[in-house]
C-alpha cells in the first residue's frame, strides 16, 4: 500500500460520516481519476467502501490488520505507536527496531511486521511467525534509568498485554508466567523478548519485541499441547489493529510510571493475582544448575520469590520456570 493510499484510508478510519470525493482531492492535492484509482486499491486490498454520488465514500469496515491507518485511529497514546513502520515480510521486528534506534528513531517507533522469517523467543528459540494470522512487533525504549533496570521492563510489559487481553476477551483468562509469557489454560499465548544496548550507568535504547498467536486456527503438531491462540479459545477472530492499539494504550502509561518509581512495586499487586506461579511448586532450569521450590511472590526488582527446601528464601534473576506436573 502506497503513502497516498494510506493516507486516505486514514482519513476514512477517522471519518464517521461520508467524505466527498473533492475534500478528498483537496486535501490530498490528486484528481478525482487518482482518488477514484486510490478507493480501488483499498477494495481489493479487503476493504469494504460505499461510495455514494452527492456524498462521496464511507470505509464501512476495517480489516483489523495491523497496519498504520488502522492501528493509529485507535490510539490514545501520546508516544507509542505514533512512529509506525509495517512490513508485509522481514526477517525480524526486533532487528529492524535496533536499526532504527542506531539511526536516532524517536522512543515509542514501533515496527510491525505480518510474517517474519526468522523471529526469536528466549534463550534462541524460534518463534513460529506465519502470515496473515498472528502479531509481531518490536516497541523502541529509551528509557533513562541504570541498566540494571531495565529487565523489570519484560514483566512491565507482560502486564500491559495482560490488561489489554483482558479488556478485548474478558472470559479468556489469561495468565502471567514469569519472566516473559501469557498463557491460556496453560498453553502459550504470547512471548515477551527485550534487548538492550547500554554502558553501567546507562541505557542507550531497549527494544521490546512482542509475539502474540491472535487468530491461528491450528498450531504445528510439535506446538499444539504446548501453545495456543485467541482464536483457538475463544473461537473467533480477533482484530489484530486493536489488539496492538490496546497494548500500547496500556503500556505507556505504565511505563511512565515505571521511570519515575524505582522498582516494579507500583504493578507487584496487579502481576501476583494474575500470576501462573503463584504459591506453586516449580523448577528453575539455568544454564548451570536447576533449582526447586515454592514460589511465594515476585520481588520489586522483578526477581522471583523462591522458598527452597531448607525453607530459605532465594532471589531467582533468569531462568525457565517450569510447574509440577500436579499443579498444571
């Protein structure tokens, strides 16, 4: 889709009544044969267009892609999401975002991308990105805080996409797994993956990329008991615009906050409710060594709260949390 063509359908997004097709040619500086060309391609590109002689053209419907004139309508972010760059294929969100931040890109750039060819979830795992059906995006940070911050962020951002899933599915349920995911009835739903550029005492820009199974209707048969989608729970489709709009409604706010408290204390209330390891008994695998225990809590910091068998209380940093068999 060209700028022009974007730009008008834009314009229409945000225009509840009929928009002539003169205002159209004023506004945008084409004739009304260019317009007429314009409103052809959005039809073919999906979406549905009345175009009515005396009142000019109404978008009747979106087609909850999230592309930039259909996510920008939705925002009430100041920031976040206001610098918006879609790719229809790329290799990765995440790599495209730290271009971007080494060429000065404004905090809240978000980059979005429909497939992508190589993504990646934690500890170099792939991450599953067919087109048409799921989210994938990367929100540039410059947070000015110490880098050893900076990984509560991962958690900070789960509970955004926590508030937003919950406020587009109320009966879904979601839960928070510490560090980075969302699950549903204990399956995947979401992944979280933050990378960094800094020094000690400082952090040049984080980059936040973020995976969301939206309307797959059926995961590979390697994922399909451990992963899942909106679709596949709630048995619709979903709006992927609205869902990336929400999460950026709610992440900012949050993440100013955030910059002005010291920890993660403010949102501790809000994650540990919603928190699959609460009062569970896991096992942490890290790179060196696996440990054991019940999960009283999360710390400020955003470590994990584990009590271990010498009833003793450790701080856990990183790691892959994996519940008991008898508490799934």
């Amino acid at each position: 889709m060209n700028d022009v063509t974007s730009q008008i359908l834009k314009r229409l997004a945000t225009d509840l009544d009929f928009l002539s097709g003169e205002a159209i040619c004023q506004e945008f500086g084409i004739t009304r044969s260019a317009v007429w060309k314009h409103i052809s391609l959005l039809r073919a590109d999906g979406y549905h267009i009345d175009a009515v002689s005396g009142r000019g053209y109404h978008l009747v419907a979106l087609t909850g892609r999230p592309i930039e004139a259909e996510v920008q309508p939705l925002l009430a972010s100041l920031r976040f999401g206001r610098n918006f760059h879609y790719h229809a294929v790329t290799i990765s969100t995440n790599l495209l975002a730290k271009k971007l931040a080494g060429e000065g890109a404004p905090e809240g750039s978000v980059v979005v991308a429909d497939c992508q060819s190589g993504g990646r979830g934690r500890m170099g795992r792939t991450w599953v990105s067919p087109p048409g059906v799921n989210l994938y995006f990367s929100l540039l940070l410059r947070p000015e805080v110490p880098s050893l911050r900076v990984p509560q962020l991962t958690l900070l951002v789960a509970a955004a996409i926590h508030k937003a899933l919950n406020t587009l599915s109320p009966a879904l349920s979601p839960m928070i797994k510490w560090p980075n995911d969302i699950l549903a009835r204990g399956k995947k739903l979401c992944g979280v993956l933050c990378e960094m550029q800094s020094e000690p005492d400082m952090t040049h820009f984080v980059v936040v990329g973020i995976g969301i199974n939206v309307n797959q209707t059926e995961m590979p048969p390697d994922l399909a008991e451990s992963a899942t989608s909106l679709f596949l729970e709630r048995g619709g489709l979903f709006s992927r615009a609205e869902i990336l709009a929400s999460i950026l409604n709610h992440f900012e706010p949050l993440y100013d906050e955030w910059i002005l408290q010291n920890d993660l204390a403010f949102i501790l209330p809000y994650i540990e409710k919603h928190s699959l390891l609460q009062a569970k008994k896991v096992t942490i695998e890290q790179v060196n060594r696996t440990l054991s225990g019940a999960v009283s809590g999360i710390a400020p910091g955003g470590e994990l709260k584990l009590v271990c068998v010498n009833g003793q209380t450790m701080l856990v940093s990183s790691g892959e949390a994996h519940l008991y068999k008898n508490y799934l």
